[in-house]
C-alpha cells in the first residue's frame, strides 16, 4: 500500500502562511503539492465548519484528524488533564468533547490527544507522584473515549518529549500502549511524532515495531524542527517499518522551522485561534517548494523501500 500524506496545518505558521486567515491560498497549495488531506487544528478561529467543509471539497481534501491544542502557550488555557488542577482538568475534558464533535462534523476518524502536558515544565521532576497523575490521566481519557466511542471517533496519543511532558508520562509508545492495554476500549491509538520520539526512544524504528497496529497516523517531525532530511531521523528505517506493521494512515506533515523571525512575527503563534498572524507577505519563504520537498522526499525512500521488501521477498 503507498502511504497518503496530509499537511498538519498549523505548522504552516512556522513559514509565515495561516491556513485560517487565507485557507483558499494555502489549501490550494496543497492539494497541488501532492497531498490528499489536511489535519485541521482543534479551532477554526474566523473560519465557519461550513465554509471550511466547502473549501475542503472544492480541493477534495480530507480530514485524517483534528488536532487538539493541549500546552497553556498553544491553547490559551490549562487544559492538563495530569495535574493537581481539577478545573483544568474538567476543561480539557470539555475541549477533547468539544473535538471529538468536530471531527464528526468533518467526517475525521480521529482526535488527537497531547494531555501530558503541565502549564510551567516539571523537568526533571514533577510535583505529584507520578503514579497519580497517571490515575489522573487514565480517568480523564476513559472519559473522552466513552463520549467519542458514542460518536464513532478514535482517540489519538501523541506521546511528547520528556522536556514537554511531564517526566515519565506518556514520554514514549510504550507508554501510550500501556494505557491502553489498562483501558481496554476499543477507539484508543497512537500518533507517534518522529520529533518527540527522537528524544526518548532508544530506537525509533523499534518503538515503531512495538507499538504496531496500535498507530493509526503519524507525524513527520524532522528532530531538529527544520526541512525533512536534514535532521537525524532515519526515515528509510522508519518507512520500512511502518510498512511491516501494515500501517494504513496518513502521513501527517509537518512544516519546517525556516528562522526564528518568521515564527515570532505571528500574533497567533502555533495552535493558537486569536488575533490573525501578522506577517509580510514579502518576508516570507515561498510556500510551494516547503510544501513538494517533503512528498517528494519521503515518496523516493518509499519507492526505494518498496523494492528492497520485492527483492527481498523473492
């Protein structure tokens, strides 16, 4: 099966480009580079669903997954649903609803979940035991699963990086299987990002290759945060055992870091749904080639490891 790509559009913000402000621009864009869907952030901002689900058509664009906004400085609020904090937690229950609706709106399989996250970093240790954050993390999700098992979504982990995390939860794949061995529910995967797994993973590939059919969409996060390829990952590796484990998602892009100007000129930042982005337009990269390079790229290893497994096979 040849993998299918969609952009992670949030990232988009990284080049200067928000696909809430000018969706027709950049999702024109997109579906011209080779991509066949959008992971769409878990706010709309001023874009409408019906003026978003009109667009999406006019370029035949699916949705592989909404993409929920967790830390304090993506969503504004505290939505940790690890903490000491109940309110918070009870808020990031409301927005995993509050997704887990939109995703039904937009006919996505999939909501995604970074709820690991503390509002001031714990590293290298937490505050609470980590042995009740995880009871803490466990309810909130078997709630989330519940309302989304009701409404045909799966839910998604993203496990982070131990820097973005809290220390020693949800920091791998393993512990995103752990989770839901203990849930036992049936609507409950993982999302694994090359980038945070880069962090804590003795072996990516192998991480991978444990967590198998558990992976239902990934996302290519170079590990230095700049264009695919020029990073550590071994994305010949990783194709090839994503294709053991007959991996059938999407291949969720992400966009690269280009400077640290870019970034910090848009109001909105990443995962944010405020004030539009205020960039000029002239200081930013042009976006066709961001958007090819990483199709192309990927494509190629691809194909090269589709015929390594025939000759290997024979």
């Amino acid at each position: 099966m040849v993998f299918k790509y969609s952009v992670v559009v949030d990232t988009l913000r990284f080049l200067g480009y928000d696909a809430l402000e000018s969706p027709q621009e950049v999702f024109g864009a997109i579906k011209e580079a080779g991509y066949d869907g959008v992971d769409l952030p878990g706010d709309l901002g001023p874009v409408s669903v019906a003026d978003m689900k009109g667009i999406l058509a006019r370029y035949a664009l699916k949705v592989p997954a909404i993409q929920g906004a967790w830390a304090y400085f993506h969503a504004g609020e505290n939505r940790d649903l690890c903490g000491a904090d109940e309110s918070a937690r009870q808020a990031g229950i409301r927005y995993a609803k509050r997704g887990v609706d939109m995703a039904v709106e937009f006919g996505a399989p999939y909501f995604s979940l970074c709820a690991a996250q503390p509002p001031v970093y714990e590293t290298p240790f937490p505050t609470l035991p980590v042995a009740t954050m995880w009871q803490n993390l466990k309810a909130a999700t078997h709630e989330i699963c519940r309302y989304a098992a009701d409404r045909g979504v799966t839910i998604l982990y993203e496990p982070l990086n131990k820097y973005e995390a809290y220390p020693g939860i949800m920091t791998l794949l393993s512990d995103a299987s752990r989770l839901i061995d203990e849930l036992g529910v049936d609507n409950l995967g993982i999302q694994p990002d090359i980038s945070h797994m880069h962090y804590g993973e003795a072996s990516i590939p192998d991480a991978l290759r444990a967590a198998g059919a558990r992976i239902k969409h990934t996302h290519i996060n170079e590990t230095n945060r700049y264009a695919i390829g020029t990073g550590a990952a071994d994305y010949r590796s990783i194709i090839r055992v994503l294709k053991e484990i007959d991996f059938d998602g999407h291949m969720g892009v992400y966009m690269p870091l280009t400077t640290q100007d870019i970034f910090w000129l848009s109001r909105r930042g990443y995962g944010g749904a405020g004030d539009p982005a205020s960039v000029n337009p002239a200081e930013r990269p042009p976006l066709a080639p961001h958007l090819e390079w990483p199709i192309r790229y990927l494509s190629t290893l691809e194909a090269a490891v589709d015929a390594e497994r025939r000759v290997y096979g024979v």
